[in-house]
C-alpha cells in the first residue's frame, strides 16, 4: 500500500520507518526539511517539503494514488483539514488524525475520522488502523510497555527456528500452543505448521511484528 503521512516529528518518522519495514511505500510531508533527518539515511521512501493539507503539496506526495493518510504533525487544525481534505477532496478511504484535544477527538470520531491521541503506543495504533489490522487485541500490561498477541504465520516460516522469527519481528515468542497442549521454546525450537505461536512485544512493535510474520521471511533469515 502507498501511505501519505503528513508530519515529520517523532510519531510521523517512527510510523514512516515501521510502514517501510514491513513492504509499504511511504511519502512523508513536512514544511521543515531538516525535520527529515529522523527518517535516517537508509529510509527509501519520499520526502515533500511543503504544508500537509495544501493540495498541490498532497498530489506531489502522491496522494491520488494512495490507500491511506496519516495526519500527524504538531497542530490539531493542520491535522484535521488534512484528513478532511485526503477523504472527501481525494477519496481516500483510511485516514487517520493525530489530535491533542480529546473533546476536539469526540467530535471528528463522531464524523467518521478516527482519531487518536498521545497514548504510549500512538505508533503502534496508527500502524494497525492503517494497514487494516484493527482486529488485533494484544493484552497489555498496566503500563502499557508490554504487549501479547497471537502471531498468524506465513507458511514459509514452518520449519525455520523460533530465533529467526524472533530476529525478524524484534518480538519474543513467550509461548506456543502445539497439538493442544502449550510450550516454553528455546531459540531452537522449529515452528510447525498447527502451531499457535504467541508473543511479547514492547509498545509500538505490536502491529509490526503481526504484519513481519505474516509475511514470508527475508532473505536475511536463514535456516
């Protein structure tokens, strides 16, 4: 999927990395250019400099072709004019705004723009509204900083050792169910293909471990 982010601070540089991680194409949208320094050297998507919510800024970061928008820059207004603008003046269909003001929130949830605001794992939300893995429901410990969820496994993973997946998604694997009965792996412990293969992951990793997993392994994970 091609996603457009508007914000370039710590939640629009870090979403950015995780959608490019895990095989999306990425343009993001500031109207600082040295605000593109967080992306790091090696983050192949696209810059724009430009105001998020203009239009002929959105369709040289290529919005008329994008699946979705992430509006995260520091302004509630900027925020929302840009999701607005993405959905009605572009079509496009998962657009999410980053907003400080809760009552503000209430109002936009109300008019079909989710919203979500500056909750330990903003990253990890935005991750999964966006590439449609809402229907993850990890639990999480009080804080917040840890994470367990079920991990749906690309058949390419059976027989590769439970430390490659755990290399790959930054997550570790805290148990599988296997033949009905649970299991404690070790790094070299094999995945097989019944297994139901369960995670810890710390906050804003969730989403990208589900979506690394459920895709073939790279080229990188060896045997």
């Amino acid at each position: 999927m091609y996603v457009v982010i508007m914000g370039c601070g710590r939640v629009g540089s870090s979403l950015a990395r995780a959608l490019v991680r895990v095989g999306h194409e990425v343009a993001v949208i500031d109207r600082d250019p040295s605000a593109f320094l967080r992306l790091g050297r090696d983050f192949t998507g696209e810059r724009v400099i430009g105001v998020g919510f203009d239009r002929d800024v959105l369709r040289r970061a290529g919005i008329e072709r994008a699946g979705a928008l992430a509006a995260v820059s520091s302004g509630d207004n900027s925020n929302i004019i840009a999701a607005r603008v993405a959905r009605e003046t572009f079509g496009v269909n998962r657009v999410v705004a980053r907003i400080y003001d809760a009552k503000r929130a209430a109002v936009y949830e109300r008019l079909g723009i989710p919203t979500i605001a500056t909750v330990p794992w903003t990253t990890d939300r935005f991750l999964r509204t966006l590439i449609g893995e809402d229907d993850i429901a990890p639990w999480r410990d009080p804080s917040g900083s840890v994470a367990i969820t079920e991990l749906r496994l690309h058949e390419a993973w059976f027989g590769h050792p439970v430390r490659d997946l755990e290399s790959a998604t930054g997550a570790r694997v805290a148990f599988i169910i296997r033949f009905g009965q649970g299991l404690l792996p070790t790094e070299r412990t094999l995945l097989q293909a019944e297994d139901t293969v369960y995670v810890a992951a710390t906050e804003g990793r969730v989403a990208e471990a589900v979506a690394l997993a459920a895709a073939a392994p790279s080229s990188g994970e060896h045997w």
